[in-house]
C-alpha cells in the first residue's frame, strides 16, 4: 500500500477511522469523506506523516459523491483503493416504523454506495484497483428489528457482485467485507421507530470484536485481493454456512438470538 491512494467514507469513527489509521501505517495516501469535516481534522493531527485529504461528505447526496472523487483526482491524480464504509442503522419493527426511516437507510448506505462507486469507477479501472463495500452479516441474513438495514446490505452485496463481474477482464478487484458485531458509534446512532437516534447501545460492546482488528482484516483482505470476507466465526462464518444448508433452523436461532437484546422490538 505504500504511496497508493485510498478513499475511505464514513471515516470519522468507528471502522471508517480505524481503516484510515490502518491504511496510513501501511504507507497509503487518505482521502477522508465523512459529515463531521471537524472529526476528520481531528484525525488528520494524529496522522503527521501521511498524506491526507479530508471532504465533509454526505454520501446520500450524489453531489457530495462527486465532489469526493474529484478532490481525490485533484490533488492525487489517481484513486488506488475505494472503501464504501459509511452507513446507519435502525432497530424497529417493521409494523411500527415510519417509511421514511427505511428511506433514509437505503440513501446513506445503498444509493450512497451507488454514487461514490460511479464516480470512482472510470479511475479505479485505470489503476486495476479495489473497490470496496463495508455491509454486514445482516446482508446475509434478515436481522428482525433491522428491515432497513439488512436490505440495504442486501443490496449493497448484490450491486458490488454483480459489478466485479461486469469488470471481471478489465482487472477491478471487488471485495465484499461483512463484519460481525463490532465495537462502533452505529448503534447509538441507529434510528428509531420515528428516525430519533436509539441513544444507548443495546449490546455489551466490549465483547465484540473491536474496529482496529476488523479494520486490520479488511485491509489484508485488500491487499490480497479477496473477493469476499466474512468476519467473526460464530455470528458470521456459522451465520452464512446455516443460511445456504439450513435456512429454517438459523431464521429461528436468529430471532431467539434478537429477542434476547436488552428492550428487543420483538418482545413488545
């Protein structure tokens, strides 16, 4: 990575962040998109020798996404790595949300994907580069509470697999990288019922697997070029192998597994 430039949305906390200090300590060249440009200058300081370009970035704006990319080609000329890594979150059921929270899930972490990988697209493929999608094991299975968001990272998987292979001979490298539960800012500011922020975590965040190791997977994972990376054994690899041979069984080890969250949607 020394010297390439990487792209890395949603970087003002939690994996987003800890990819860039990552990244940077493998010798990279940032540019840092996120909301919160003060948090992104915070993050620059800790970063005195490396490169780094930082663009508030609202990526459920096509605008922005743009904006992005012509920055980064700008002041780099070239774009080596691109981490479609920001995103929210949601814990309500279905019967009770309001639309217009799905609504704004599928604009930060589908259409927000959609843009910044257009925009991406013409440079990655002229340096054989990565593109790069953050979803979940949620886009593997339907996560009760989380309609909008297991959606959203459905979505998120299907556009990035079917964009590795309509590039599959111009040398696109495509990863799909899908944490488990990881220590992050995501759940205190999931949405609620009404779109308010939840507030507090309703998990014990110090057992999950903490933003710099899942960090440090995804950027070997780059670097070697993998298509997918599913994270953690028991709620990922065990997630995905029980979905595609016993599909039945794991929609009830999932629910039972949701109900047991602290003020769970699906014990109301």
């Amino acid at each position: 990575m020394q010297n390439k430039v990487v792209v890395i949305t949603g970087a003002s906390s939690g994996i987003g962040r800890a990819l860039a200090l990552e990244f940077a300590g493998r010798g990279a060249k940032l540019t840092l998109g996120a909301r919160r440009i003060e948090r992104l200058k915070e993050l620059e300081k800790e970063l005195p020798d490396t490169e780094v370009l930082s663009v508030q970035t609202d990526v459920s704006l096509e605008a922005d996404c743009r904006n992005l990319i012509d920055q980064t080609i700008n002041h780099f000329g070239r774009i080596d790595v691109f981490i479609n890594n920001a995103g929210i979150s949601m814990r309500a059921l279905f019967e009770e949300v309001e639309l217009e929270v799905l609504r704004r899930l599928m604009d930060v972490n589908f259409w927000g994907t959609v843009y910044c990988s257009k925009y991406a697209l013409p440079y990655l493929l002229k340096t054989k580069g990565s593109l790069v999608g953050v979803i979940s094991i949620a886009g593997y299975v339907g996560l009760p509470g989380r309609t909008g968001y297991s959606a959203s990272k459905f979505a998120v998987r299907g556009f990035l697999d079917t964009l590795r292979i309509e590039n599959l001979k111009k040398g696109l490298h495509v990863l799909v990288a899908a944490p488990g539960f990881t220590a992050s800012e995501v759940r205190k500011s999931a949405l609620t019922d009404s779109g308010s922020a939840q507030g507090e975590t309703p998990r014990d965040e110090s057992k999950m697997m903490s933003a710099e190791e899942c960090a440090m997977h995804i950027a070997h994972a780059v670097d070697r070029r993998k298509r997918q990376l599913v994270l953690t054994f028991v709620e990922g690899k065990v997630t995905v192998f029980l979905g595609k041979f016993f599909p039945k069984l794991l929609d009830k080890l999932t629910y039972n597994h949701m109900a047991k969250e602290p003020n769970s949607p699906l014990n109301k």
